[in-house]
C-alpha cells in the first residue's frame, strides 16, 4: 500500500483541483480524500506543493527498437520516460525492420505491452505502407487484430493520393487513428531547416513550410471525405494550424500534435545550437510558433507529443547537411510545458494536463479514467515551482538543446500500475 499525503490533484478526466491525500493499493486508487489514515501504507509519499497528475501520455516516440539500439532501446526509452511522468508511450513504425506485420508487431509488444518489462505501457504502431515506401498497403485489419494502435509511416510522407484515401478508409473502419508525418519532398531544398534566413545564413535551401502545408491542405479534405481519424503529426507551420481549424469546422476528424520544441524554439536555434536543433519538420519563425500556441490555447491542436528521436552523439557531430535530424523530449516536455505554456500564460496547469495526458489517452481510446477510487494507480507527482536542469539524461541520447537549460516542473515521482517506477 502507497500513500500520497497533501498533493494538488490536477486531474482534467474528473474536473479535480484540490489538496488530497490518496492511498493505492495492489494496482489502483483505493480512496482520495482529507485527512486520510495513511497509517498501513508501506510509504508514505509527502507530496505538499507537488503537483499529482494522471500519467502523461505520449503518442510519438521513437525507442528504435529493433534495429538501432546504440541509438536508443525499449527499456533505455521506457527509462526515460518514466523520467519524464510518462506511463503510457505510443512507438512508430519506422524501426528495422519495419513493423508492418503481425509478427512484428506482436514480437515488439511481447517486450513492452503492460509494462512487464519497462514498468510503463509501450504500445506499438504499425506502417501503413509494407517497408514505409508508399506502395501497397499492410494488412491493416491483421495488423489491428495483433494490437496495434494505430497507423503510421511517420518520417515518410504517402505521396499517392489513393493509397492514402483507401488506408483512410480502412483505418476508419477499424475506429484507429492514422498519424501523417506531413513534408512534401517538392519544397524541400535541403531537410532539417526552414526555408528563411537561418538556412540562407548556413548557405542551405532548407524546407519551405509549403511543404507541410500543402500535404496538410489535401489530407484534411481526405479525411473529411472519409470519416477517418487523422493526426497531424509534430505540426510546425502556422497556416497548417490554421487549415486544421478550419477542418475541424467543417466536420473533419482531424487531430493535431505539438511538440515542445515547437512551441519554444524558433529556426533561430539551429544558429545557437546547430544540430541539436536539426529536425523534421524544422523550426520555423516566430509567427509560426505564435500561432501554435494559439492553436494549443483553443485547443485545434489535441496532443502535445514529443517525437522522442535518439540519435548518437557520433552522428549528430556530423556538419549540419550530412547530420541526421531530430532531438529527444521524453525527459524535457512536461518542465517544458510548466515553464513556456503555464508559466507563459498559454494553458492553465489543467489544460496542459489535458493536452499530456486525457486528450492522447481519449484519440487512442486509451479510457482514461483519471484520478478516482478503482481508476487505475498511473501517476506523476512533479514540483511546479521548483527548478532543474534535465541533463544528465536516462535516454541512452544526449541529442537535445535543452540540456543545460534551467526549467521548471521537475518529476518526483512516477508510478505505473500501483508500482514506483521512477523516484527523483
């Protein structure tokens, strides 16, 4: 048995925001109340002027398992995010090989699934498109039937139009979400930058922001043509923000997620920190960035998600054009969020829980249940007003420009299934 003595409960699933205590027993949230008899708990967790919150829920990370664990693995990723209070994450597709069968997919979940292994739930994609190449579709309904919890070829755009609408109609039928990581190849110069003055200053074509808005503009009417759920993968233009508002007008099932680096950096960051702030799709300007938090405040964007994308040091210390692109963000996103977001003004303490935790649970039907007697004991307790410095990091990565960065919000604790999984 575990107590939590005088947390403030932020919890968006039940509407709560108070000071309590809670007693977990076995798996799950026995009682929460005042002043409860935490006298036959094991431990005690003093938790006055933390925050208690559901677990977070990330839908996009990268654990690169199998095929690149010098990179990152399932347990050096699932240890990371414990460290960030996620007890939920969502892999991609994109390992090697491929996950685009059943047998693949249930290999990969026999590792994570249930936190037998990982102490949290790492739940698995499959690809839309056999080997990511935008060809022929995978068995889909196969695929679903093994536990698959959604559809992606994230870090590959489906560039045929029909292949696209026919796995849109078939995830649909499913009820499962397809993620679409949105670049068309065409506006892209050089990758991992934007098109503007950062990239004519490092002497690089870079990536126009026509080149997600423009596959963004199709698949929203795609999707508003077939019913089917679609998320908006790590959105960084403006005008996509604004196209996915207006789908949503209109009656599309359109999902958006944001990542924390960006609604905090600008494509000013690749100048300060090069690679670190090398990514796909880049960081854009200023006025991109305002309107993603704009976006996240009225909430056309859903989900905040990392993309947690390991990659060595070796390979990130290559020049800028050869290096390969993205940064890791389960260890960051939650102080990130706390400092740029509650801090900023932008969301309240419960709406960043909200886009963290009930709003990906809710899109993967995850049925979150929040914080109540008999929901489930997946918590994080993290200090709001305290500051840290994230590095050293769990990740098996350093690749990240938030290293040395003082923010607020550290995790304290994070428990899984009644179990403590991290401690500070």
């Amino acid at each position: 048995m575990i107590g939590i003595r005088n947390g403030h409960i932020v919890d968006p699933v039940t509407g709560r925001d108070e000071i309590a205590d809670i007693i977990i027993e076995g798996n799950t949230i026995r009682q929460l109340g005042q002043d409860l008899d935490l006298s036959q708990a094991d431990r005690v967790i003093e938790a006055s002027g933390w925050i208690t919150a559901p677990g977070l829920v990330d839908t996009h990370v990268h654990f690169r398992d199998p095929g690149f664990p010098w990179k990152e693995d399932i347990f050096t990723g699932a240890a990371a995010a414990k460290k960030g209070g996620f007890t939920t994450v969502i892999c991609m597709a994109n390992t090697s090989p491929t996950i685009d069968t059943p047998e693949r997919l249930q290999a990969n979940l026999a590792r994570g699934e249930r936190g037998e292994q990982t102490g949290i739930h790492v739940l698995q994609t499959a690809a839309v498109s056999v080997g990511l190449r935008g060809e022929t579709l995978t068995d889909m309904e196969a695929l679903a039937a093994a536990g698959a919890a959604g559809f992606t070829d994230d870090g590959i755009p489906l560039m045929d139009e029909g292949l696209l609408r026919e796995a849109m109609e078939r995830a649909a039928a499913l009820d499962l979400p397809i993620s679409l990581h949105e670049e068309d190849p065409a506006f892209i110069a050089s990758p991992g930058v934007n098109q503007g003055a950062a990239s004519r200053q490092l002497g690089l074509g870079g990536a126009s922001a026509l080149a997600e808005d423009a596959l963004v503009a199709r698949d929203c009417m795609i999707a508003l043509a077939t019913g089917a759920r679609v998320v908006i993968q790590h959105i960084s233009s403006g005008n996509s923000v604004k196209m996915v508002r207006a789908a949503k007008a209109m009656g599309a099932h359109v999902y958006a997620e944001a990542t924390p680096h960006h609604f905090t950096l600008t494509e000013e960051a690749v100048l300060r920190y090069g690679t670190l702030a090398r990514m796909n799709p880049p960081l854009r300007t200023e006025a991109d960035r305002q309107e993603i938090l704009r976006g996240l405040q009225d909430g056309t964007i859903d989900v905040i998600a990392t993309d947690h994308a390991p990659h060595s040091a070796k390979e990130k210390a290559r020049p800028f054009a050869e290096a390969p692109s993205g940064i890791t963000g389960l260890e960051t996103s939650l102080a990130l969020g706390v400092t740029v977001l509650v801090r900023g003004g932008i969301l309240t303490m419960s709406e960043l829980i909200d886009r963290m935790s009930r709003r990906p649970a809710e899109l993967y039907h995850l049925h979150p249940q929040g914080i109540a007697p008999g929901a489930p004991a997946d918590l994080v307790l993290f200090a709001p007003d305290e500051t840290f410095h994230p590095a050293p990091f769990a990740s098996r990565a350093t690749n990240s420009p938030f290293a040395d960065w003082e923010l607020y919000g550290p995790v304290k604790f994070t428990l899984c299934g009644g179990k403590i999984v991290y401690e500070a």
